[in-house]
C-alpha cells in the first residue's frame, strides 16, 4: 500500500524491509572489517531504500557521539561535533515531523487540530521511530565508543530513535525533500497508513486524563519525579502523577515514559469505570 503524500514519487509500491536482502545476509558479520569498525554501507542503503550521492553523511549518521570523541584530542569537541550524529538528528525531527504532519493533514482531511496533533505525536514518537529502526536492524550498522559498546548501545529504543531521525536528516540533505519522504514512505509505511484518531487517542493517556479531569471542571494531572535509579546509562525514573483527590506512580527509562506510565495506569481505570467523580475514593488513596 502506497503513502500518498502529495508527492508524485512516493506512489511508488513499498518495498519490503529486507526482501531484496540475499537469504544468506548474517546480521552479525555486517562489519567488512571489524578491527576498524566500517559499517557495510552498501548493504545499510540497500535495507534504506536510498543512495547517497554523499555518502559522509550516511556514516556521520551512523555514528554515536562516543565514538566520535574516541577519535579526536580529549576536549576537541568542535572536531568531534563534525564527526557525530547529533545535528542531523536534530533537522532529521524537524524533517520528520514536516513529512508526517503534511501527510496527516491529507489523509486526514476532516480531523480536528487535537486529532491530527495526536497522530502526529504517536508517529513521531520515540517508541515508534524505535521499532522502525529495529526493523531495519539499524543498531547492526551504529559506530559507539567502547563504553556505550560495552552497555548494550545497540538495543537501547532511545539511540535507535535518535539514528532513526540522523538518518533521515541526512537523507534530506543528500537528496531533498522529496528524497526524505520517500524514505519515511519507506520506513514508516505500516504505521502512517495504520493512522487514526481512534488508536492515536487510546494511546495517549497522559492527554486522555487531563481531558477528562477538565470536562468535569477539575484540575490538571501534575506529574512530579519522586527518585531516580540506576547508573547514567541505565536510569529509571519513577514519577508521581498527582490529581485533585489521589496519585499513583509510574517509572520507565525517561521521565515522559514514566509520566505516560503513571497516566495510563490511572486512565484505564478512569475510563473502563467512569468513576471521575470529584470526591471519589481511590486505589490507595481514600477520598479526604
């Protein structure tokens, strides 16, 4: 099924992510040479669906900033800023969120403001753009510093979304708006056409309760973090959602994990019972 964005060229038929891959392609031998660490760009563009005429900007897209610091003088950082990942990932959102906000507005074309800005933010999303780059088993082809290597960099959803978008960024320097949304056609095919109010709603809990505590004319949720767990690569941040009469917690790797968490576990109840009442009881938390 096409993305149709308004783009001739995205008409195209989606090409499945590793159908053109040889069967005998093994992930773990993706490096043609492991003593340097050179990622396999001709086999990562194939999976990409895209060419690079610049091919620097593929392998500065790839690359973590722990390698970068890796290669230069300790304290370089202007060099390694040229070497690493983080300004393409920083125009690979704004890049991201043109595209699907564009392509929300025209496949979506009677939606309210709050429907399509919960679309958008589900599709831009970390855990979405995560399991994009899982399946085209980006975290093969990342170059990280021995440390981020050593703590498990390449299965972590926050460093997958972040190539995710550097390589977006990159295509879009490379090739154009065009050329950008192409790939993105590509690579969030299932999830752009999947796209409806309905499901968009259901996952965010975190507006879903502060609407409903504002259809009975009471406060919003207030989300405060309680204690942070863990070494900095793998912290847990558990966080409290408090309301006008009752909190409950909730934790996850980042602090907006945890405060989705906190909200869904508190949103389900709300909206399978309907029990908003001001002055009602609640789990754990008598009504005063």
């Amino acid at each position: 099924m096409g993305c149709h964005y308004g783009f001739a060229s995205c008409r195209r038929k989606r090409v499945r992510l590793l159908d053109k891959l040889p069967a005998f392609v093994i992930i773990p031998f993706v490096l043609k040479n492991a003593a340097n660490a050179v990622p396999d760009l001709d086999l990562l563009e194939t999976i990409l669906d895209y060419k690079f005429n610049d091919r620097a900007l593929l392998e500065r897209a790839i690359t973590h900033r722990s390698w970068a610091h890796e290669q230069v003088a300790p304290g370089d950082e202007q060099h390694a800023r040229r070497l690493h990942n983080e300004s393409l990932e920083f125009l690979g959102d704004s890049v991201l969120g043109l595209v699907v906000a564009y392509y929300l507005c025209n496949s979506h074309v009677s939606g309210t403001e709050g429907e399509l800005s919960r679309m958008k933010h589900r599709l831009v999303s970390a855990p979405t753009l995560a399991k994009a780059a899982q399946q085209l088993n980006l975290g093969d082809f990342l170059r990280f510093g021995r440390g981020e290597e050593k703590s498990g960099g390449r299965q972590k959803n926050a460093l997958l979304a972040d190539v995710f978008e550097a390589i977006t960024g990159a295509v879009f320097v490379d090739g154009g708006l065009e050329a950008a949304t192409q790939f993105l056609c590509h690579a969030l095919s299932e999830e752009l056409t999947g796209a409806d109010p309905l499901s968009a709603a259901n996952a965010d809990y975190k507006t879903m309760l502060q609407e409903r505590l504002q259809s009975e004319r009471r406060p919003a949720p207030r989300y405060s973090v309680i204690e942070t767990l863990g070494p900095p690569h793998r912290r847990i941040f558990h966080v409290e959602v408090n309301w006008d009469h009752g909190s409950i917690g909730g934790e996850g790797h980042s602090i907006k994990t945890a405060e989705s968490v906190g909200a869904s576990l508190r949103g389900r109840t709300f909206l399978q019972n309907c029990s908003l009442k001001k002055g009602a009881p609640t789990e754990g938390h008598p009504a005063d």
